[in-house]
C-alpha cells in the first residue's frame, strides 16, 4: 500500500486489488507523489544535484530532457519546476540540479538532507532532443542551465546514437562548470559529442587555455555546417536564451529549429 497527498485531501492508500485503481492509473492523473531524497551532491559552491528515489511500486514513463515540479510538503503552494539533470534511461530515481537562488533555491541548497520528503508532479515538457542520425544538436546554456544537457549526451551515448551534440557552456569562472568531469568522460566516450566552454570572470592570471569571454554570434555560427539539419537549443537565463534566440534567427533558421527554456 502507498501514501500519496492528493488535491483535496490528506493521506489516499491505493492498493493493487481488482476493484481498486492502480498507482500507475493514479499518477497519470497528474497528482504529486511524494519521494523520498535518496543523495544531495554539491556539484559547485552554488549548486546542488538532488536524487529522489521513487517510491515502490511507481514507475514513470518521460521523456529525456523534461522537467518536474517540486515542493516540500509544508510548503503546498510555493511549487518550482526544475529541469530533470537525470536521463529517461536512469530509473528508479529523479536526479536535478539546483542553483542557491531565489526562496526554492536557496532552501533547497542551504538545507535539504537525504532522507527528507520532497512532493513530486510527474515529469512533463517538450524541450525535448531530436535524436535524428544526420542532425546535429547546438546546446547553448549559461550557469545551471545545462543541466538538461546532461539529460541528453547521457542518453544519446547510452544507446550510442550518432546525433551530433554540441553543448556550448557560458560560466564565471572554471570552479562554476557543473558536471565538468562527466562531460569530459562522455566526450571522451563518444565522438559526436563536444563540450566547449566559456569563462566570462577569469583573473588575467589564471592560466584557464580555454576560450574567455561571453557566448556570441560568430562561435555559435562556426559551429553550424549546415543549417538546414540544426536543432538549437537553450537553457537558462532569460537573457542568454533570447541572446540565443535572435543569433539563430539570424541565422534564417525557422522556429521549429530553437527550442527554449528561460529561468527568471
């Protein structure tokens, strides 16, 4: 038997008896589950991965590259939606990464511990990869918005697909490069994926070889061989993906080939 908090009313048990719903029927409905937080990883000094088991007996069919809404369960009408950081591959569990910002954020980086309770809305959202064999993926993304590609370049070497990704990453400095060793180990793993990043706040002495500097239009066109098999994708703050935005547009690429999600 499973305790869910549903819209209306305390504590609901459902079990799997021939006259009663099942927990899959149940959570269709789009009502939050609550979960358990099975590890917190800080990744930089801002930002934490949270994992949150599944409860027994859920299992979730979603797509890679969606997003869950999340609360704690004292705080019912404060809700957040956060990018899935984990692929649709990973199971058994939610994996997303928070930034301290804002009162979600911050709570969550500041306080959250294993084995506290999170309420979970079922994955849903269509920034989603086309992983199509001749298409080549260009993922713009600043800060904690390149979480969700991590979602993708999971996925896409999982089940060795030849899509090609390119995930170009705006961050202040090398200590705020999120999932910078397991992008490394991926690219290294397959070879239609490169991760180039961008530091914007260096010391004039830092001996970072890498590129310096904010993302502009000329490094995201010089990764683009041909336009017309391109899907654009960015992630982040408002600012950089509308930056984002009107490169591609310039570009003559037509809507259906961006793809966006803005945080704040």
């Amino acid at each position: 038997m499973l305790a869910l908090y549903c819209a209306g009313h305390t504590n609901v048990s459902l079990t799997a008896g021939p006259n009663e719903v099942t927990f899959r029927q149940f959570i269709m409905s789009r009502e939050p589950i609550e979960m358990t937080v099975e590890s917190v990883t800080l990744e930089v000094p801002d930002s934490k991965t949270i994992r949150l088991q599944w409860p027994a007996g859920y299992e979730m069919d979603f797509k890679t590259g969606q997003f869950i809404t999340c609360y704690w369960p004292d705080e019912p009408a404060y809700k957040r939606a956060y990018s899935l950081s984990s692929c649709a591959l990973d199971r058994g569990f939610y994996e997303f990464t928070v930034r301290r910002d804002g009162k979600m954020g911050t709570r969550i980086v500041d306080w959250i511990k294993p084995g506290q309770r999170f309420m979970v809305l079922p994955p849903a959202g269509k920034f989603l990869p086309v992983y199509e064999p001749d298409q080549h993926l260009i993922c713009i993304a600043g800060g904690s918005g390149v979480t969700p590609f991590r979602a993708f370049v999971r996925e896409a070497t999982r089940r060795k697909f030849s899509t090609k990704i390119s995930v170009l990453y705006s961050v202040r400095t090398t200590a705020d490069v999120i999932f910078g060793e397991e992008f490394r180990s991926l690219e290294r793993e397959n070879p239609h994926f490169k991760f180039d990043v961008t530091c914007t706040r260096l010391a004039s002495g830092d001996p970072w070889p890498g590129r310096r500097g904010r993302i502009d239009a000329a490094w995201v066109k010089a990764h683009v061989s041909d336009l017309a098999k391109t899907v654009f994708y960015a992630c982040g703050p408002t600012t950089l993906v509308e930056f984002a935005e009107g490169v591609v547009f310039e570009l003559g690429a037509p809507k259906a080939q961006m793809k966006t999600e803005k945080w704040g």
